[in-house]
C-alpha cells in the first residue's frame, strides 16, 4: 500500500472529525467525531513510522552483523498507548452524556440548562 494513500486518509478522516465537531450539537455525535479525529491521528502516526520493504520490530535470530531496514517501534508503542488512552476518555465523555441526559433530557448542546449563547 502507498504512503500517499495513508496520507490521503489522514487528511480524510482529520478533516471529518473536525467538521463534525464544530458543526454537531448533539453530544454522541461530539464523542464519534473526537474519535474518528483520534482514529486519523493514529494513522497518521503509524505512517510516520512505516519503511517499505522493512521488517517488523520484533525478537528474531538475525545476526547483528546484517543489514536489514526494520519499521520504527516509537510510532507503535505510543499508538498502543494513544488507543487505551482514548477507550478511557471515549468511556468517560458517554458517561457525562448520559448523565446530562438523566439530567436535561436532552443531548443537544444548544438546550441544555445553565448554557447561554454567545
């Protein structure tokens, strides 16, 4: 697979997550656009750290002496990080929706009490 293709779906996914989050009131729609916004931010990491024609970082009985081009670890192990992180606030931001639902009885940011417009 292309790199510009990764690129390109980056860009894709970034620019969908955005608009959805300026754009959308309704508070699960807020919490899928941040997380297809982390989803971009995760691919683009990993592009980062992609070689073509590179083996993977891992345990093998290759000799030291040899020259072989491996993928970048960093770029992994934060994204395995960035992806618990994320499962973790995801959690958190459904759990203040549904209780500024039990709350409000409304998901829309514009109606709920205590919130003036601008």
């Amino acid at each position: 697979m292309s790199a510009i293709i990764l690129y390109i779906t980056f860009v894709l996914l970034f620019t969908m997550g955005l608009f959805a989050l300026i754009f959308k009131r309704n508070l699960i729609k807020i919490v899928i656009a941040l997380n297809i916004l982390d989803s971009g931010m995760n691919l683009f990491f990993i592009t980062l750290g992609y070689r073509h024609n590179a083996t993977a970082p891992i345990f093998t009985l290759l000799p030291w002496d040899t020259h072989i081009t491996m993928v970048l670890p960093t770029p992994q192990a934060l994204i395995l990080t960035n992806i618990v992180i994320g499962f973790a606030t995801t959690a958190l931001m459904l759990g203040v929706a549904i209780l500024t639902y039990r709350n409000n009885k409304t998901l829309d940011t514009r109606k709920l009490r205590g919130v003036e417009e601008l």
